[in-house]
C-alpha cells in the first residue's frame, strides 16, 4: 500500500473530495437500510450486524473499502436524532453546516493548547466565547466537552475561590454531574433539596443551606422535564445568604437565542458560573460545551505553566497562553462549528429554530390532551413533554418504551416524577411537523395494544 493520503496541505482537499461522497454515500444507503428512527432487534442483533460488518479489527493487510463499510454500518446502527421519532434525550440533530465545519477542523487539526497550534482559532475562540458569554451576561467563557465537563468546572472554581470545604447545595432535579463533580474534587457532602415538583423552591432551599461556603446550583432546564428553577429568587437568595451561585443551563441556554423565551432565563445573570451546552439547544455535533463566568478573575485558578506549550518568555513576547483555558491539553477548535452556526443562522435564525421546536412541543401536549388514552404531566416549559398512557402501571410504561426501541420504531425517554414513570418526548428537531407529531402518537397506540394483547407488533 502507498503512503496514504494526508487531509491537509497542498493535496488534502483533494484527497477528502474523492472520500467524502464515499462517505456520503455511505451515511445514505445506511440510512435508507435502517429505515426507521432507530436500529430494529435490539441490542444483540445490533451487535451482530456490527460485528458481522466490521470482521476483523485489526487485519493484517488493509481493507480499502472499511470507510465505506463501516460508515454505512455506523448509520444502518445509528440512533438517528434527525428522525421526527427519535426524541428521548438532550441529544439534538446537528445542522449540517455546523458537521461542514468540523470537516475542516478536523482536516487542519489545530490544538488549542498553545498558539503555534493553533493561531487563528486561538482568536476564533477569544472572540466567540466572549460573545456567547455576553449574550449570557457573563463576561467569559471556557469551552467544554459538555454539560458534564462545564459543571464540573464550575465545582473546580467555587473550590479554588472558597477552599475546599464549599458544600455543593441543589436540587434532586440537579444533573447527577454535579454531585459527581463533588465526589471527583473531595468536596463535603452535597445537600440534596428535595423537589416533589420538578423545581427547586427557594423557601425549601433556604431551610437547608448549611453554615459556612456553599455553593448554590440551580437548573435552567432540567434534565427530565425542562423546567427552570426560579432563578430570580435563588439569586436573591444566594446575595443574601454569601452564597455562590452557579446555573446549568445546559439544556435552556439555547432560549437566550429567542426573543420570545430568553425571558424565561431572567436572572442567569446572576450567576457566577453558568453552563451552556449547543450540542443540546444550539444544533451542534458533539462536542460543544462552555462554561460561562461572571468574574475573569476566577479562571486564575486554571493557569497551567508547561515550558513547552507557554514559556515566560514566549509569554512576555506576545505569543498568548492558551493552556489555562482548559483543563484538557491536546484541544480541537469545537469553537469553529459554532462561529460558522451563530455567523450563518445569526441570533434570529438560531431564535426561530428554538421557537420551532418549542411550539412543536406545545402541539404535542395539546395532542396529547386531547387524547382519550393519554395523560400530560404538565404544558412543557421548553421542549420536552412528559405524558404516560392513563391507567397503566409504571411496569407498562418501561415496557412499552422498552419495545418501541427493540422494534427500532421510536426512540422516546423516560422520567420519574411525582413518583411515577412518564414517557419523554424530547423535541430538539426543528424539521418535526405535527403530521410527525400525529404518528409518534399513532406509533405508540400500535405499541400500547400489542402489549395489552401480550404480543410485540413487528
Ligand atoms: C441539565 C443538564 N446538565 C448537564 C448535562 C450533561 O451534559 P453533557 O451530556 O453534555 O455532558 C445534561 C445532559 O443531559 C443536562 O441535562
């Protein structure tokens, strides 16, 4: 075999050009063979025909054809969030110019560890997280791998800023990255306020703040039903108190987009820390994560010095040092997919694609109101409808959702509140019509009757 091509550099456009419609190609027919949202037979099956396409790992001689194989047996697998019924989780279809644009990044590799890896992103990144950060009314941000890296900062700040004895307060409607982020940097015990009704009540969390630094983290947008803490009173709260406050907004950040519902955000500015998260609201491919904060000062704590990547004197020359902005080392540019989303799509643009996909969910509750056999947790807050068919045991309820994945027919999630199971419609597709809508319900009436019958549709 000759030297195999190289993706950048005189000849790396070309290179890509003759790969990328095998790729394409290859996401198509994988696609068509899937035919629905979501691989059908479960996870052995799945398992099968993945291990049947991709033979042996690691041959000794070259198979020229595994991109085409094994990208068309990843999308013949693949959950496809771009389906209308697939709509479990935080887990959005990237727009496809925001995937173009992480071709690139991975065609020219930069690193954002120091700027001779990396000179034009390292100013791409300066630039757009200063903006996100703005549009937040924060004044910096760090980009992240997600929700769970941000959060996780967000506890490494408070520590550095209070010492370690600061106790992680939040609600049990808090992501669990946040009690992990506790346990991962030694920090007391987290008091668990207990939220019966999704939300976190701010008398609730005034009778319990312990004694000494403490660390608020309320939600904007929770995980299981999108419902947003009252941040104005929690910010009040927190002044009054000494307490720090910190917003994961991972999942509502994305309404800062819209003039219609960034109101719903009133108070983020509050925060010291906030996570954002544009691979939930924003449309990005995986990885786009940042942590925004109020104070620059804080993110002191972060500087790193390693001679290689940021030496005093390459630092006292002007060359800038990159290696405090992470905890990671070796950094892709995720920032390039979301300058060329905001630039291209602007805030409007991106603000109606936030307005698309709540209004959906707003017609699906009204559908599912309306049903004789369904009931709806309450009128969605953001995009995610909670609804369970009425009369059935939480057992139907996991079984149900259990058999729509294995017939590969929807993908829906499921969230237990007011001590029940309830099925989750997470509607991050802006394309989703309320024709789709009418079929998910019809879809899970099929599903519903087979179980009462005591047998899977196929
Ligand atoms: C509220 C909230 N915070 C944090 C996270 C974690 O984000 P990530 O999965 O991007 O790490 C999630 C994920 O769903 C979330 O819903």
């Amino acid at each position: 075999m000759s030297t195999p091509p190289l993706a950048s550099g005189p000849q790396g456009a070309d290179a890509l050009r003759s790969l990328l419609p095998v790729v394409l190609d290859a996401l198509d027919t994988g696609t068509r063979a899937r035919g629905g949202p979501l691989p059908a037979g479960g996870p052995e099956a799945v398992a099968a025909r993945l291990r049947d396409a991709i033979g042996d790992v690691l041959p000794d001689d070259g198979e020229p054809d595994s991109l085409a194989a094994l990208v068309h047996a990843l999308a013949a697998g693949s959950a496809d969030p771009a389906d209308p019924l697939c709509a479990a989780h935080l887990h959005c279809p990237p727009l496809a110019v925001a995937t173009a644009a992480d071709l690139a990044v991975s065609a020219l590799n930069p690193s954002l560890d120091s700027w001779d890896q990396a000179p034009a992103a390292s100013e791409l990144e300066t630039l757009v997280t200063g903006a996100i950060a703005r549009l937040a009314g924060l004044t910096d941000a760090l980009v992240t791998t997600g929700g769970t890296e941000a959060n996780q900062l967000a506890l490494l700040l408070a520590r550095e800023a209070h010492g370690g004895s600061v106790r992680l307060v939040c609600g049990a409607n808090a992501h669990h990255s946040l009690t992990r982020a506790a346990w991962l940097l030694g920090l007391p015990q987290p008091v668990i306020v207990p939220t019966p009704t999704g939300r976190l009540d701010p008398a609730t969390l005034t009778a319990a703040l312990p004694d000494g630094p403490t660390l608020v983290a309320a939600t904007a947008g929770t995980t299981d039903a999108g419902l947003i803490d009252p941040l104005p009173d929690i910010a009040a709260l927190c002044r009054d108190r000494g307490a720090r406050l910190h917003i994961d907004a991972a999942y509502g950040g994305g309404l800062l987009f819209s003039d219609r519902h960034r109101n719903k955000l009133t108070g983020l500015d509050a925060a010291h820390t906030v996570t954002l998260d544009l691979h939930k609201l924003g449309w990005q491919p995986v990885a786009a994560g940042l942590l925004a904060v109020r104070d620059p000062a804080d993110l002191r704590a972060l500087h790193q010095h390693a001679d290689y990547l940021n030496a005093d004197d390459d630092t006292d020359a002007g060359l800038p040092d990159l290696l405090g902005r992470s905890l990671r080392t070796t950094r892709r540019p995720d920032v390039l997919k979301i300058a060329v989303t905001l630039k291209t799509l602007g805030r409007h643009g991106l603000g109606a694609l936030v307005d698309q996909v709540c209004q959906r969910a707003r017609e699906l509750a009204a559908l599912i109101t309306d049903h004789p056999h369904l009931e709806l947790h309450s009128p969605p807050t953001i995009s995610t409808v909670l609804f369970r068919p009425t009369h059935a045991t939480d057992k139907t309820v996991a079984e149900i959702r259990r058999r729509l994945l294995t017939d590969g027919r929807a993908v829906l999630g499921r969230a237990r509140l007011d001590g029940r199971l309830w099925l989750k419609a997470t509607l991050l597709n802006p394309h989703t019509s309320p024709h789709d809508l009418a079929a998910l319900l019809k879809t899970l009436e099929g599903h519903q009757e087979a179980h009462t019958k005591g047998h899977p549709r196929t």
